[in-house]
C-alpha cells in the first residue's frame, strides 16, 4: 500500500476528541459498540463506508444498513464501517479545524474508502448527504469526481427514484441489498487488482453492465416543450435500457444482523429486531414499500427462532421487534409469538410487533405479546376515515371489523388505543376526513361499555398521503398543503367540540407543508437537483426534524432553482398525471407492470377492491414472472422448540485462538 494512501486513511480522532467536550452528546461520535467490528486497514482491498444520512440515534437501529455491515464484514478481504450525520453543532467545528467526515468504527476519513453506500428510507435525507459529501471533501457532484474519491452508492425505498439525486451519485442499486454489495465488491476488486484500468469511468460501466446498478451518468434524459419527459435513453454502448430491482430469495439463507449492534447513546429503538418476512402483497394503493418489496418471502419459524436466540445472546436486550410490513400476516405469527413467549417467559423478554392490522389481529396474539412485557398501547391503521375512502385505497378493513376488534381489546384489559390515518388521499372530501371524527367516537363508546369505565382514551394520529414512485397513486395529484390544514382542522375541531367522547380522544397530526417538500423530492426528476443543491447551500440540514426543516426555505430555493425549466413545485406535486407520460423512473424496474399500476389506479378512482393475491389467484402484477421469483410462505408445520440442549459439548471450533 502507498505510503500517501495509508496516511489519508488514518484516524482522525486526536483532532476529532478535542471538538468533543464542546458538542452535544458526544458519545455518538466516539464508536466502540458491543458487536461492531474494526478490521485491519492494510489487510483489505475493497472498503466500504456505510451510510445512514441522519442522525446516530435514528441511523444506528436502521436495519438495512446493520444488516450490510455484517454481511460485507464477514468477507475475506472487505471492511465495512459506518457513518453518520453529525448535528449543526460539530459541523461547525469540524469545518473551523479542518476535521473531515469519519467512521465512528475507527475514526478514518470517509474520503479514503472504495465506496460510500447512503441507505436512503426517506427523501428528506437528501441535504444530509450533500454535508457529509462536503465535509469528506468528495466534490458534490459526480462529474467532478475522480479516481482517487470513493463510489457514491444510493440505495434504500427512496433509491427506487433516485433522479432527483442523479448529479449526486454515482450509482444506485434498488431493492434488496445483501447480495448486490457482494457482487459489487468482487467487480471493484477485480478493478482494483488490475491496476484500476480506465478509471473511475471503467468501474462504473462494469457495474452498469451487470444490469442491476443504476449509473445516473450514462443515461440522458430529454424533454418536451411543455415539461414532461420525452425519454430517458443510454448515451454508452453497452448499458442496458432498463435497471431491474434485487430479490434475495429465502430469507433463511441470510439470517442477519446475527450480532445486532449495541447503541452507546440513546436511539430511537431500543431493541433488538428480527425481520420476519420480506414483501406484503396486501395491496394497499399508497404503498411503496408493499409495492416495492414484492414477493412475500417469509422466514421459517426455526429460522426465526435460531436469530431470536443469537440475537438475545449477543446484545443484553429486553425487547425483541418481530418486523415486517404487516407481521400479524406471516402464516405462523400465533406459532411463534407462544413460542417466543414461552421461552422467554423467565427471562421478561417482551415481544412487539410494530404495527397490526385490524382485521389480522387476534386476543391470543395480542396477550402473547405482552405476556413477559409491558402491555402498552395497541396501534391499528385503517388509514381511511370512511369505507368509501377505505375502497379507493384497497384498505379492505369494514368500521365494523375495526369496533369488534377495538372491543376485544378493552375487553381484555386495554386502555389506550392508537388509530393511524391519512389525510389527501385520491378522491377524498372533508366529509371523508370528518368520519374519523365519527369512528373514533364510536370506538370511544364501545370501549366504556365493554370496560364499564370511562377511564379509556383513543389517539387519533394523522399523516398527510405523499403520492410514491412505483405504485398506483403515482400519477395521482397530491393535496395542498394549505387543503390539507384547512381539512384536519374541521377534524380537529369536531372531536374538540364533542362533549361526551371529545376529552377521550387524542388527536396528533402534522401539518401539510413536509409532505408538499417529500412529494417534490419522491416524483421529482433530475430537474430537482438543483433545488436540493440551493436548500443545501442556504443551511438546509436534517430536513426530517420538525425544528430543523423549513418550507419557506425550499420553496423559495424551488421556485429560483425551477423557474428557467419552465416547472414549478404544484408542476411536481398537485397535478394528476396521464398515462401517456413518461414518469421519471420508468426506466427502473420494480418488477410491477406498468398497465398493471394503471389499471389498480382506474380500479381506485372506481372504488374497487382488489383481494390479496398470497391467498387468492395470480393478479398479473408482473413481478413473479419477471423477477423469476416466486411468494414463499409457510406453514412448516414445525414448533419453535428450544434450541440447544443446555449444557450440551461446545462444538469444535475449526481455527485455535
């Protein structure tokens, strides 16, 4: 290894240590949790910085990016460490002493890794990337990048539109991670032991070849007179036309994070997790994630039970989180929460599932999960106010379902009830919105009668409805923000008014003006670059958090930063699209058909359902045949019986320490 290269990836946490007394909670900077893992520099030739563009107490629980760091440090030859956002506070100070970007692993310069991977599971993290880009003095933008700075890599939800970042990055890889990073590495490698042939150039077009890695570079895209796309076309021989998204098959092939980390500092989780199953084909409209995640792919029950128990092993933790998009629906949940709990039931372990559906909800499962934990609130999502909204987002969840359910719970003990909807849906009117006012009275006075107390409350939380990229609302047009408050505040004042049931009944809700900035960003085009450029360039940091985001800020950087295309911020977000135009990422396949999308779009605007393709025959969405994948579920018909023998002989180990 040159000499200049060894020193540009040396520690910089002598300089960085005397910044630290003078910064809030410096212990998310210093490094050296339980189970995180630093290699030897010289030993490796492909390095990776990982990436989660926010702050350590949302970025160390991420999932995603735990899992990659396991997987590439595992490899012979790759190091993995992780980076994150560091507050105003300590950017200020690093760019007065000239302290650079680092890894809280081991405090290099993120400047001096192969690759810098961004898992992005929001757009609102896009200003973060530009200041740590900045701050590890890689040049913003890709063109000016050369040889000697790492591979920008985008990936995450929001990567699967990832051309509003396009100048940004240098590549994107959409869907599943796990393999696509190891088969990254092998070709950086190769690249690398050949002497780095062609450059920087060279090591991108052997991504872009394999088909599955999106290089912004070699794609042109071109526009007609009134705004819309004409085509997005490969301006290299060689690189395909379209980028198809990754699918890990089987779910027990890649059991990880098998050493979850352990946070120094408070984060937002404080748990362990395992993911249960991949994929959700429940068909929910406004969903991204359930349309992306595409098939099912469920974990065996032994499989999770083996990861419960490594995990529980290596941690100390008290909670495990049972995740997926909707965990009541993995075809054994009732199997593994009784045998989860019975074999916890010494040691207190709690089990949570993060959200559950109305109608997959059961008291069993329910008093399973708190059997060794706390019994907390309950969270359910009907997420539309009236059964007509209900029908145009294929939420197939009756009023009735919802009050059996709600029933069962304050029967059994429960006194608090959390109830999730949206505001701005397709089609919706205020009479829609003013309904929720009206189900969470009547859950309110079903719950006093089934507990014959009035000591019950029931939380109404209210997100505003971001039309997404790759599903059946993205040519839908989005709300107003100045709609959107003026409906939630009828809804507001409606429950506020009632006089029986109103004090019972809590009502949180945000505002209209994140979700206008979010949908700019999620259907935006490369056109948006230059707005997330100006937001940076004005102070525009940790745009996610209500005290640091400002909506003047963006919309006065939009309407400077757009005005010479001849589009505007309503251009991105209020106005319906047709099915003629080009959308922005129709060149990154998801595996969704795109007449399959539009159909589900006029069987919306129709109010009509559409039945869960897991139970029921094939709908055509296209991503089996096309992925050449298929839905794994179960039953295995196995228990979750406890694991090891106590006691039993260690295994020989094939390696003396």
């Amino acid at each position: 290894m040159p000499a200049e290269a060894a020193a540009a990836a040396e520690s910089v946490f002598p300089q960085l240590e005397a910044l630290l007394p003078h910064v809030q909670k410096p212990i998310q900077y210093v490094g050296g949790e339980l189970n995180s893992t630093v290699k030897p520099w010289e030993s490796c030739d492909v390095r990776w910085a990982l990436m989660y563009p926010d702050a350590y107490e949302v970025g160390l629980p991420n999932q995603g990016v735990m899992i990659l760091y396991e997987v590439l440090n595992e490899q012979e030859g790759v190091l993995a460490e992780r980076t994150y956002s560091v507050w105003p506070d300590l950017e200020a100070l690093m760019r007065e002493h000239g302290v650079p970007q680092f890894t809280v692993d081991s405090h290099r310069p993120v400047k001096a890794f192969d690759v810098l991977g961004l898992s992005f599971s929001t757009e609102l993290g896009y200003t973060n990337m530009l200041t740590a880009l900045d701050l590890a003095g890689i040049p913003l933008e890709s063109k000016d990048r050369t040889v000697d700075d790492p591979i920008v890599l985008a990936g995450g939800h929001a990567a699967f539109n990832p051309e509003p970042i396009a100048d940004f990055i240098d590549a994107a890889i959409i869907g599943d991670g796990e393999q696509a990073v190891l088969d990254m590495t092998e070709i950086i490698r190769r690249w690398k032991a050949e002497g780095q042939p062609g450059g920087r150039e060279e090591v991108l077009f052997r991504l872009a070849k394999t088909g599955s890695v999106y290089i912004p570079a070699f794609y042109d895209v071109e526009y007609l007179p009134d705004g819309r796309i004409a085509r997005v076309v490969p301006n290299k021989s060689g690189v395909p036309w379209r980028v198809s998204k990754h699918t890990v098959m089987d779910l027990d092939e890649w059991p990880y994070p098998k050493q979850p980390l352990v946070p120094l500092a408070e984060t937002v989780h404080e748990r362990m997790s395992v993911e249960i199953f991949r994929g959700c084909t429940r068909g929910c409209r406004f969903c991204q994630a359930g349309m992306i995640t595409r098939p099912v792919r469920e974990r065996s029950i032994t499989g999770i039970g083996e990861m419960v128990d490594k995990g529980l092993k290596a941690t100390g933790f008290e909670e495990v989180g049972l995740l997926s998009l909707s965990s009541a629906d993995h075809s054994e949940i009732g199997d593994i929460a009784k045998g989860l709990a019975d074999r916890y039931e010494e040691d207190k372990i709690g089990l949570s599932l993060p959200s559950t559906r109305v109608d997959a909800f059961n008291v069993d499962l329910a008093n399973e999960l708190t059997r060794n934990g706390r019994r907390s609130g309950l969270t359910f999502a009907p997420e539309g106010g009236s059964e007509r909204m209900r029908k145009v987002i294929n939420k197939m969840v009756s009023e009735e379902d919802l009050i059996r359910t709600v029933a069962t719970a304050y029967g059994n003990g429960w006194r608090q009830v959390k109830l999730y909807f949206m505001c701005g849906l397709p089609t919706e009117t205020d009479d829609d919105v003013l309904q929720i006012a009206d189900m969470a009275m009547n859950v309110i006075a079903k719950g006093r009668e089934v507990s014959r107390s009035n000591d019950i409350r029931c939380t109404v939380s209210i997100g505003g409805f971001v039309p997404k990229p790759h599903t059946p609302f993205q040519w839908a047009p989005q709300l107003s923000a100045e709609e959107t408050d003026a409906r939630l505040e009828k809804l507001r004042d409606k429950i506020r008014g009632d006089k029986k049931y109103g004090r019972s009944i809590g009502f949180r809700y945000h505002d209209g003006k994140p979700g206008i900035v979010e949908g700019l960003l999620s259907r935006g085009d490369r056109r948006i670059g230059a707005v997330i450029r100006a937001v940076y360039d004005d102070g525009g940091r940790f745009d996610g958090w209500r005290e640091h985001f400002s909506y003047d800020r963006w919309m006065s950087c939009a309407d400077k930063a757009l005005a010479p295309f001849g589009v505007d911020v309503d251009w991105y977000t209020t106005r319906e699209r047709t099915y003629e135009e080009v959308l922005p990422w129709d060149h990154l396949d998801s595996g969704l058909d795109k007449d399959w999308l539009w159909e589900d779009w006029q069987d919306a605007l129709d109010e009509t359902e559409v039945e869960d393709c897991r139970w029921t025959p094939c709908f055509d969405c296209g991503v089996c045949p096309q992925m050449d994948t298929a839905i794994q579920i179960g039953p295995t018909g196995k228990k979750l019986l406890p694991l090891t023998v106590k006691n039993a002989a260690p295994a020989p180990s094939g390696h003396a320490h």
